[in-house]
C-alpha cells in the first residue's frame, strides 16, 4: 500500500512544474510548485515536505546552491537534483552534498515515481531505526501466563483482518502496546504506525490533529499542516482513550470512518484516506452511551472486536518474567549493571494491588535499581519503595476506610474521599491530568472536588 508523498517542486520552466505536478498528482501524490530556489526556501520554513526535486540550472540560485543552504539550514528533507545539461563533476558534488539523486532531462515519468518510491522507503527505514533505538524495548509484549497467552493468540487471529479492534483495559496495562502488536503483524506492517491519545489534545484542537488543516484555516495556523489519518496513509491510526473524545468530534470520525475521506480545516475538498484504525479507553463505552456521552453508531462501528486486556494483578505468573525485562530494560538504557530480583522480592511484588498496572511496575523496579547498591535486591528493598496503603493489606480504599471509621455518614464520606483522592495524587506524582483520567473527573472538576475537601496541592507538593 503506497504512501502517499508531499512533494515540492523546483523548475524555472513552467511547463515542466506543470507536467511534473501532473503525474504526481495521478500517482496520489501531493504537489507543490515554485520557480526558484528563494521561494523554495520559503516554503521550506513553513511546510513539511517529504521530498524535494529541484532542476539545477535556474537564473539566480542554481539547484547546487539551494542543496548547500539546505546543509546549512539543517534542513533533513530528501533532494533529487534534476538537470538536462549534467555531467559527471556536477553529479559528484551533489551526491557529496547529500543529493539522494541526480536525474538527467528528458525525465522518464515512470523512473520519477520509482524515485520518490524509493525516498519514502529509505526516509521511513530510517524514522523506524531511530524509533526502534529509542524504543530500546519499551514496546514488548512480555509474559507467557494463560492471560497473556490468551491475549497473544487474540492479536494474532486479528491482525491479519481488517476488523476494527476495540482494546479495553485500565490505565497502565499496556494498550498502545496492543495496538502495535496487530499492526506489526497485519499486513500493513511496512507503513507507518500513527497515534493520538484524545485526552491529551485540546478539545479545539482535536479536529486539526485528525485531519489537518490549510494555511490561514484559523488564527495561529502559519502552514499547512497534515493531520493523523493522511499520515497513517496506508497504514494504522491509533486513537487511544477514545471515550474522552469530544462528542461533536466523534460524528466528525464516524463520518470519517464511514466514507474513507477525510477534509482538512479551511480545504474544499475531500482527501480519500485508507487506514484501518485502532482504538482504546479505559472507560466502560457502554455506560457512556446510556449517558449520551458516546454515539451509539460510532459505538456499534468501532465495537467489532473488543480486546481486554488483563490487570497486572491477574497475571501473577508473568511478575518474574516482566520484572526480569524491565531490570534489564533500565540498565541497558542507562549504562548500569544488571541486577538480579530475589525470588522473596518476586513474592512481595506479587502481593501489591499495582493500581497503575505494568507502567507501575516498570517504574517501581527503575526505582529499585536506582536506590539499591547491592547486587541484588530482596523483599526489604521492595517494601521500602512500596506505597504502603497499597500493600498487602489492600488497596488504598481499604486504609481510607480504617481512617473513617467514626463520624456521620456525611462526615465518613468526605473523609473516605478525601484520602482515596490523595492517594490518587501521590500514586501519579501530582501529575493531575493522570489522577483524573483514573478518577474518571474532568480536570476542573478535580481541582474543584481538591478544594471542596480542603486538599492544598501546593503545601503537599515536595522539592525533588
């Protein structure tokens, strides 16, 4: 599945910018064209291209000039130099400035498009090098107990489909992680992997993320920008905790979902976009139907498959496995010696609510071989790190409920809350967009509920 390409186009005969922009057009592509390299540099300051093909011989700046700016400028995008009065001392320079190409008039269409083909190819091999050095093995899918092997075996038998996958589970189980999976092994797997976490994107702003927008769309938009689904062409749109979506975006995405198009903000004109989207949420959809906060059709649309993912608190049999991934994650990141869990700190990790799942987890272990200093670490070192409402004891209703155990029932309550909240803060270290996804609150509604119980962030708040 070919992706789609921005392209700008560089040539002093308009004729030639004309046929160019033509046949790239045909192939699915995007053009955009301009007689000379000060305007090509322009453009480079306000849009995003995914290659350049720029002629040599032009009055003013000659194609061999705008590469050396680009060099200069730090400018990445690809360039192929065009020229119909080439020779071998010019071809060389432009390949020691970085040319990707040097393409002799007259052009053949075909040995064109082969080009861009091959742009996007080797510009995409290298995004995926980059990615996987980051990655260093944070997306894994670790475990071989009966609820991961369960689940292992549901990617497999969905990802070779085009069925629209639902993942559900709570904060921390690994949800994206899912969705990467079935994108890895579909057959979309050499085009690109896109997502957005609708949480996280300002109401306003969702819609010009989805689908993006053209220059001068609103205030503030200086350049053309594309949105999720044009670049996840070919490939998957992730759309993670689906449920916060906006409800006036959510008939914008069923439309999306439904006709295959998709329009920028401030365009005329539908983009046709083929992408198999994935979603996710911690929330229970079905309540949120009943409550008129999700659209029934864009439920029944997007719940074909429903994935649960399994808390880390039923997967006891993973803990040695991904404790063990997660101490050699952390040192191979950071340049330490590994260090091994003893089987008693395995037990007493087994015995934690983990309300935060296996980012919890993965967190807690980067603590443990941070602090400790001997070669191995043991159920000591465990429970000094630890929360200790979280414990083996319960969770953190449990000792808010030792807490209120005198008092009017209206009294017990506000107590009760009070502590559970608190504990939600300190769990996600003040990180108070976290603390209300867990809660299920809108963030002013937190900071609201904070101040009715008399909860003072800033007196709670510790120095690093």
């Amino acid at each position: 599945m070919p992706r789609k390409a921005h392209l700008l186009l560089v040539d002093d005969d308009p004729n030639t910018l004309a046929s160019l922009s033509r046949a790239f057009r045909l192939a699915g592509h995007e053009a955009t064209v301009c007689d000379n390299a000060p305007r090509a540099l322009e453009l480079l300051r306000t849009e995003a291209f995914d290659l350049i093909l720029s002629d040599v011989v032009m009055p003013g700046k000659s194609g061999i000039e705008l590469l050396e700016d680009l060099k200069h400028a730090g400018v990445k995008t690809p360039i192929v130099l065009i020229s119909g009065q080439a020779n071998v001392e010019m071809a060389v320079k432009a390949t020691k400035l970085g040319a990707l190409d040097f393409l002799e008039k007259p052009l053949s269409t075909d040995k064109l498009l082969v080009t861009v083909e091959n742009a996007l190819r080797l510009a995409r091999l290298e995004d995926e090098n980059r990615e996987l050095r980051h990655r260093l093995g944070k997306h894994e899918l670790v475990g071989s107990g009966p609820a991961m092997k369960k689940l292992l075996a549901q990617i497999d038998r969905v990802a070779a489909s085009e069925t629209r996958v639902c993942i559900l589970g709570e904060t921390g189980t690994g949800k994206e992680l899912v969705a990467r999976a079935i994108h890895e092994k579909s057959p979309r797997h050499e085009n690109a992997f896109i997502t957005l976490n609708c949480a996280a994107v300002p109401a306003e702003l969702i819609e010009s993320e989805l689908f993006g927008h053209e220059k001068g769309a609103f205030t503030g938009a200086a350049a053309k920008h594309v949105g999720k689904f044009e670049q996840a062409e070919g490939g998957t749109l992730f759309l993670d905790e689906i449920g916060d979506m906006p409800v006036s975006m959510q008939a914008k995405l069923l439309r999306v979902l439904e006709e295959g198009e998709v329009e920028r903000v401030g365009g005329d004109k539908p983009i046709r976009v083929n992408v198999r989207v994935l979603v996710a949420t911690h929330r229970n959809l079905e309540d949120l139907v009943k409550l008129n906060t999700f659209r029934r059709d864009l439920f029944h649309r997007i719940y074909v498959f429903p994935l649960v993912l399994p808390p880390l608190r039923e997967r006891p049999d993973d803990f040695a496995e991904l404790v063990s991934h997660f101490a050699r994650q952390v040192a191979a990141q950071n340049g330490w010696k590994e260090k091994l869990f003893a089987p008693d700190a395995i037990a007493e990790l087994r015995r934690y609510a983990w309300p935060g799942n296996v980012r919890e987890l993965r967190n807690v272990v980067e603590r443990l071989v941070l602090l400790s200093s001997e070669d191995s670490i043991a159920a000591a070192d465990v429970r000094l790190v630890l929360p200790a409402e979280d414990s083996a004891a319960g969770s953190p209703a449990s000792a808010a409920a030792g807490a209120v155990a005198s008092g009017t029932l209206a009294e017990r309550t506000e107590a009760f809350e009070k502590e559970v909240l608190l504990g939600e803060i300190r769990r996600h270290n003040f990180h108070m967009t976290n603390v209300a996804r867990a809660m299920g609150l809108e963030r002013s509604h937190l900071y609201k509920k904070c101040q009715q119980l008399g909860i003072d962030l800033q007196s709670l708040r510790k120095p690093d």
